[in-house]
C-alpha cells in the first residue's frame, strides 16, 4: 500500500491538476419536506456525492433513495453554486431538521478518481451514475434493476499493488490442461468491475436480441432453460447471458479486433462497441490478471473468502463454498441448471458469482508454460486460437472453483455455460471511434 500512495501521489503532481473542492454549503426544508442543499463548486468538473448526519452518525442507506439534482453525477461547470434536492423517507428527520441537528457533507471527487461505484443505464444514452458505497444506490444492490435495466460497477482499487498470481501446488483442487504457476503482478491502474455477470435482461435491453436464437424474453427456444421450474426462473432477465460467442461481444481477430495487439479495439456492430458509443466509456472484458486480483478480493487462499477446498474432486458440497457458489455439490432445489445471478453471498469487495454459476472469458489467450518471473500488466500471448476463461461452472465438480484455475476455449465457440464480466478503465473514457464494419 505504501507504494501506491507514493505513485499516485506522483502521478497527480506530474499532471499538475486542480482538485475540485466544495464549500458553503447550507441545508433547508420545504413545506413539502424536500430538502435542499446547496453548495459551492470550485475547481470542477467533479463527481459530486452527498451524506447527511446526526450527531455525527449517517442514516441507513434506503434514506438517500429519493435524491435528484446536481448529485450523484458528472457536473461539468468549472464553478458555481448548485443544488441537491433530497426527499426523507416519511417521517424520519423533519424534527431533526427543523431543529437544526442535521449536517450535510457534499464531496466532489475528480473525474479521474471517482467513486467506488459506478452505474450505467442500459437504456438511456449517456446516463452514468456514481455513488460512494454500495450502500447508498438507491433500492439497494440487491434490486432487480441492477441486474436488469442498469449494469453496476465497482471500482477495484489495484494501482501499484504487488499480488501473486497463481497458486502453489499445495494448495488443494484440480489442475487439469491448466498452468498456475505463482508470480508476482502488479496493475498499473485501477478499474472498474461489473457486480454481476452480465444477464440477459442487460444484453437484450441494449441489442434488442441476439443472432444467438435468444428471444426477447431471454429464453432460447428448445434449451433446458425454458424447461426449468417456474418458481426456479420466473423472471429469464436475470439470468446470466450465455450462448453468445465472443466474436458477437467484441469482434474477431480476424475482423482486427485481437488482444493483445489490437489493444482495446471493438466493432461497432457487436454489443461491446453499442455499449461504448452509449455510454461513451471503453468497455471490454477484464485481463486475466483484472479479473483473478477482482475475484480475490484480497485473499491469497484457493477460495476468495480465505478458505482452501476440504476435498480435491468430484461433485460432493463443500462446506468452503457454502452460500458462495453454484456448482455439482450444490444446485439450487436439486436443478442442474444456471441459476439467476447475484442470489448468493459476494466476496469482500461486493462481486458476486466470482466463482460456479457460469465460465466467464477473459480477454487473453491461453498461454504455454507460464514463467514465475514478476511481471506488470500481463496480457497475454499475442498469437493463439483458444482464450481463457475462469470462474467453473454450475456443472463443475468443487476442484474447479478456485480464484486460479482456468480452461481455454476458441473464440467463436458458445454454449449456456459460457458468460461475460464487463470491465473498464476508471480514469478515462472511450475516444477513439469504434471501427465500423461494414
């Protein structure tokens, strides 16, 4: 940690940028108990977040659902004075606020470093909302909508963190057609993560459909999926996105849109490029290395919640994965299907279905024998036909289900086991126009 305070720090002098600060700030209450903060901004544009306290002590996270204005997005303005409008839930601070016991703090964060959670509507145009904590996203993340109608973000603080990758021999789980040695990585740069794997609510909301057969309810007509129980899959939305090749998420090599060489090149005709040209940020699929320091979480154990598997094979539960994974030792209600993402418990840094449920790909390609030499931002071999994914499977015996382990598979392939994480850079936006294809 002490060295990425030391570069960073050495990157904001070097940039010599202006932090945006607020000041001035004052809070009233209407006769229809909207309250109103108002605040200065210097300096900007800046993200601006908002919390309010009593006696010091900020309210649960459901009070701020109800809050519009110059708040919890991109103001653009240098400076000026602007307002949030805020209303309480029934009740619960109009004496408090009428006394005047209350305290507004207003925060405006730099549009380089933003805030830990990032929130892009899947529907609308330019819409990207930040909070600073998952506590405060209105409705809560466990809300449909985020898993549906708008693609959550977690910012994954990974700039100059020294981590290894891998995992040694001792640790116990399957090895399979699989290359873990250890190493030492260090990311360069923070990013942002997707909460959830991407669903099929999320996908059909932006590309209307799929050349993969799906309809618009997201059900593939003949799959065991339109068969399950209905109490298992009454809402196919939420489903993770699956049969959906990664030549139609991003482009082929052969089109010119390969990783490493290609650097984050996507067409314009392929979900990935309608993503950026909405939303203007530069989407794509998490680095192996993004995605394995994403899914530890800050554990260095098999498991991203410290632990080590207590059996090696076969399809038994383990006690180490309980609440935490889909896979052969525990199907939901004994089915051995997919099930709908985010129903368990997420790991320390709030991302769920890291592991089981489905195969995420990566954006490398498998890679030969794996050196242990320390290395910074890995990417990859520049040439192969077969890419990696992590993550196992719902099917998958509990050897596969750890942090390191990893399969490849060929870029066109798709099956209802293959799905998607979507990532992207924390510190700057999409500007290079994504190639059209004609």
């Amino acid at each position: 940690m002490k060295n990425f305070f030391l570069l960073f720090s050495a990157a904001v002098v070097s940039a010599g940028l202006a932090v945006p600060t607020v000041d001035n700030v004052e809070i009233a209450q209407d006769a229809n108990r909207v309250v109103r903060i108002s605040y200065d901004l210097h300096d900007g544009p800046a993200i601006v977040t908002f919390d309010v306290t009593t006696n010091g002590v900020s309210p649960a996270g459901g009070a701020f659902d109800r809050s519009w204005g110059d708040v919890n997005k991109l103001v653009t303005n240098e400076t000026g004075r602007f307002t949030i409008r805020w209303l309480p839930p029934e009740g619960s601070f109009d004496d408090v606020i009428a006394a005047g016991d209350i305290a507004a703090e207003v925060r405006a964060w730099s549009p380089d470093s933003p805030p830990d959670y990032a929130v892009f509507d899947m529907e609308c145009a330019s819409n990207v909302y930040w909070y600073s904590s998952v506590e405060r996203l209105p409705g809560g993340i466990g809300s449909a909508r985020y898993r549906k109608e708008m693609l959550a973000m977690r910012r994954i603080h990974a700039a100059g963190v020294r981590w290894r990758m891998g995992s040694p021999t001792w640790q116990p789980g399957e090895r399979v057609a699989t290359n873990e040695t250890p190493r030492w990585v260090t990311l360069s740069e923070d990013y942002y993560v997707s909460v959830f794997e991407l669903t099929q609510g999320q996908y059909v909301r932006l590309w209307g459909s799929t050349s993969s057969g799906w309809t618009i309810e997201g059900i593939k007509s003949g799959s065991s999926l339109g068969a399950c129980n209905t109490n298992f899959c009454s809402d196919a939305d939420l489903f993770p996105l699956s049969a959906v090749p990664r030549t139609e998420l991003r482009g082929s090599a052969a089109q010119g849109f390969a990783w490493p060489g290609n650097g984050h090149d996507v067409s314009s005709d392929v979900f990935l490029g309608r993503l950026r040209m909405r939303t203007g940020f530069e989407f794509d699929m998490p680095t192996h290395a993004q995605w394995e320091y994403a899914c530890r979480a800050g554990q260095g154990a098999g498991i991203y919640n410290g632990r080590e598997l207590h059996t090696t094979s076969g399809i038994a539960a383990d006690g180490s994965l309980t609440n935490i994974a889909w896979y052969a030792g525990n199907l939901l209600s004994g089915l051995y299907k997919k099930a709908p993402v985010g129903m368990l418990d997420p790991n320390d840094w709030g991302l769920y279905d890291m592991l089981g449920n489905v195969w995420e790909y990566v954006l490398d390609r498998q890679d030969g024998p794996r050196s242990g030499t320390e290395v910074t931002d890995p990417t990859g071999p520049a040439t192969g036909s077969v890419y990696i994914q992590v993550g196992s499977a719902y099917y998958q015996g509990n050897g596969l289900l750890r942090c390191a382990y990893y399969r490849s598979i060929a870029e066109n392939s798709s099956g209802t086991d293959y799905e998607y994480r979507l990532c992207c850079p924390v510190n700057r936006t999409w500007k290079t126009p994504v190639t059209v294809v004609e």
